[in-house]
C-alpha cells in the first residue's frame, strides 16, 4: 500500500497559485487510504493544467499507459523507430518507411531529381522508374547482365537509340575497314595485278577463261571452236566439209517422204476417208455449197434449267421442257422484250406485287438511302425521317409507315418539297400515328409526298 505525502505529512490541503495567475486550486491529500481531491475556485472536482515536479521514489503505476497529450506515447510497448502523427499513439517499425523521408524524393521508385549515393552498393535500383529523365553518369559498370524494358538481349547485340525512344538491342551487321584485298584467277585460266591493295589501286585481269569456267579457252576463232570441240582447226573458216549429211527423211499423213539422203516429200489428195490437201475441182464444189435440205435436226441439252430433246427428219416439233432458273436470269425478250404472262415473278427484293420492308424498324433518327427505293419504311417508338437532297433518281419512291401511338417527323432537307394537293415547300411534315406516307421523287431536289400528313 503506497502513501501520499504532502509537505512532509500525510494527508493535509494546501492552495495552488495557477499559471495565469488569475486562478488558485486546492489540492487535498487523503492521510489514510481514499481520494486524491483538487477544487479550484468554483469548487469543481477537475484536474485542469495540473503538473507534478520532483521524483516518484517508490510507489506502483496504476494505469496502462500515458497518452501523447500528456506527454506520453500511448503505446504500451515501441520496437524500432518511433513515429508520431498528431495526438494518436506513437507507433514504431522495423525500418524506416520510404513515404516518411521528405527532400531526398522516394528511395524506392527514385522519384528524386537529385540523389547523390556516396560509396556501398544499390540493389534493385531503377533509375527514372516509369517517366525516365536525362541523367549523366561518369562511369557505368555492370558488373553481371544489362536488362533494358525487361530484356537482355542476346549474344553480340549492341543498345541503339533513335533519338525519339527507349534505347532497343539491336544486331549491327559487319563493318569495318578494309586494310588489304587481293584477287586470284584459281583455276579459272584468268591471271591479276596490282593486287594486293592496301589502300588505293587497280587490280587488272588478263589471261584466258578455260571451257570449264564458262569461256573458250583460246584467243582465237578457230582455236575457241577446236576448244569447244565444234570444228577441227585445220578447217577453221569455211567449215564446208562439216556441215553434216542428210540420211533419212520421213513424213506423217498426209505427209509422206520416199527416204534417203534426196528425199521426195508429197501430200496425197483427200478423199472420203483419208485426209489430204483439197482440189481445186473439190473446192468449187464446196464453195458452190449455198442451199440445200436438211433431212434430220436433232435437240438435246439443258441451258438455265429448260431442256431441248427430241429429232425431226422431216416434220415435226422438238420438245421444250423443264423451268427456267433465273437465280443467273437470261435476258427475257432480249434486246426487245416482249409481254409475258408469269405465276410469280420476284426481283432481288421479293415479289414485285408486293411492297418489301426495308430492314429492322426505325427507332433512331434516320435518313432515306436509294437502297430504300420501291419499299417501305416502319417507325418505331424515338424514330424519325430525313428526306436527302439530290440522292434519289426520277420515280423512285419510298413509304414511309408510322408504328408508333404518336406523331412522327419527317424532315425535308432535300430542295423542294410539297404535300401532295398543295404549293408550298415544306421543310418538314407531321406524319400521324398509325399513317402512311409515300414519298415520289420528281426529280433528285423535288418529292410529293402523299398519305397521312400535314
């Protein structure tokens, strides 16, 4: 049990003159086990500002610990470096956080514009880290492998800069300066001088090309020819006795040969079953050729589906069959068409006795296209239309249907445009819901549009 001593008695008050000087507190010490109590003017029971001087010489702490606005570090234990922020408990660490050095810039990322290191070693360094600047370094030593963006490169490749990017390993091709050259003929029969060359010169060839490099192997006409194994020197410029002896002689039908070294060559006359050259007397005959009958024609075939089939000698019908297939269409009538009776006919858009919707309904702003011509328009809930200037041809026309339970606008951008019965240009027209609207194009600047607007 410990014991509060005041002006060397137990227990006891006294009167304390406060700082301010303005205020006094009574401080009373219990003699016995009981309340430390300190008043102040107004009789309240607070420690305000209260501060203890002198030396604790024996007594038990009773409390955890002492809070950092009263001089403490509000920690019950602190291993390493200590760190205060505000009026919070100090806290410690093993190492100093990088975030909490000011001035030198971030030691991990070297976001510093200017970090001297002086001697040891730095490990993992990255020096510019994400945004690189310009940086002098009196000596580089890489004393194990260079990695640039990741990479090392590979053997014998060197770092190149364009002057606009990152430095990349490139491979250099081989250069370098030429101290001597030389030239030797081999076996070519080719002879040189002047070499070699050290620095400037002239190498010359003489000699001659031997046959087995692609030459002659000689100087003269009739050595090359000898050389090449054409002529025998001893007869080089006539070579009349080499130019060889014809020893037989055969032709194919209608070409035929007698044989021998002075062949006979010949073409037989034609005939009804052999073929030949054609007589003069046969010629008029076929060129008077210029009427006659025919005893038999025959049909056979099939040409875009239809059929051609039967044989007349003399009289009678050939058989047309079949259905004619228009996905690669003949022309019908050809140059003159005529009229035609068909069960179905259909264009690229479908049956031309109907009216083919053009695409998805509109549900945005849309323009009219010429691939809208010969069909209709749906609207839907947020659409509209824009009539364009000089887009259409002379008839073409569009309807346009209105599939919403309000009104829709349909906006003429194109010259002139009129309601059907009226004389006056609209810039735009009011379709109603549930209405149809045909737009005819007089011409590419001029439409009459019809049905449910105004």
């Amino acid at each position: 049990m410990s014991k509060a001593v005041f002006q060397e008695q137990l227990g006891g008050s006294t009167t304390i003159q406060a700082q301010n000087t303005a205020d006094t507190f009574t401080l009373q010490l219990p003699a016995a086990d009981g309340t430390l109590v300190h008043t102040d003017t107004n009789g309240t029971a607070t420690f305000v500002n209260l501060s203890l001087t002198g030396d604790v010489v024996a007594g038990t702490w009773g409390a955890d610990t002492i809070d950092v606005a009263h001089g403490g570090t509000g920690a019950v234990t602190l291993t390493g470096y200590v760190k205060g922020a505000g009026t919070a408990a100090m806290t410690a660490s093993a190492t100093i956080p990088n975030t909490d050095i000011t001035g030198l810039g971030n030691m991990s990322v070297q976001d510093s514009d200017s970090v001297t290191i002086t001697g040891g070693t730095a490990n993992g360094l990255t020096i510019g880290a994400t945004n690189p600047a310009a940086a002098t370094v009196t000596t580089l030593r890489v004393n194990s492998t260079l990695s640039l963006a990741g990479s090392t490169g590979s053997s014998g490749q060197v770092l190149t800069s364009n002057g606009g990017s990152a430095p990349t390993w490139q491979t250099i091709p081989g250069s370098g300066t030429v101290t001597s050259i030389d030239v030797s003929g081999g076996t070519t029969g080719l002879t040189t001088s002047g070499g070699p060359v050290t620095a400037s010169g002239t190498i010359t060839l003489a000699g001659t090309l031997a046959v087995a490099n692609g030459g002659t192997g000689a100087t003269t006409a009739g050595d090359a020819l000898t050389s090449l194994g054409a002529y025998p020197a001893s007869n080089p410029s006539g070579f009349t006795s080499n130019t060889g002896t014809v020893t037989d002689v055969t032709g194919s039908a209608p070409i035929s040969s007698s044989g021998g070294t002075t062949p006979a060559i010949s073409i037989s006359q034609a005939t009804t079953s052999t073929d030949g050259y054609l007589s003069s007397t046969d010629w008029n005959t076929f060129n008077n050729k210029g009427s006659g009958t025919v005893t038999s024609v025959g049909g056979t075939g099939t040409v875009n589906g239809l059929t051609l089939t039967g044989t007349v000698t003399s009289s009678g019908n050939l058989t047309l069959g079949g259905t004619l297939n228009l996905s690669s269409p003949p022309a019908i009538g050809g140059t003159a068409p005529a009229a035609g009776t068909f069960t179905t006919l259909i264009d690229s858009y479908g049956n031309v006795r109907s009216i083919p919707k053009s695409g998805a309904a509109k549900t945005t702003s849309y323009t009219l296209a010429t691939t809208d011509n010969g069909q209709f328009i749906e609207v839907g809930s947020g659409g509209s239309i824009t009539i364009p200037d000089a887009t259409f041809a002379t008839g073409n026309a569009v309807s346009v249907f209105n599939n919403t339970s309000g009104n829709i606008t349909i906006t003429c951008t194109i010259t002139t445009a009129y309601i059907g019965g009226t004389d006056s240009d609209k810039a735009t027209v009011t379709l109603a819901t549930r209405g149809v609207a045909t737009i005819l194009f007089i011409s590419g600047t001029v439409c009459v549009i019809s049905g449910n607007v105004t």
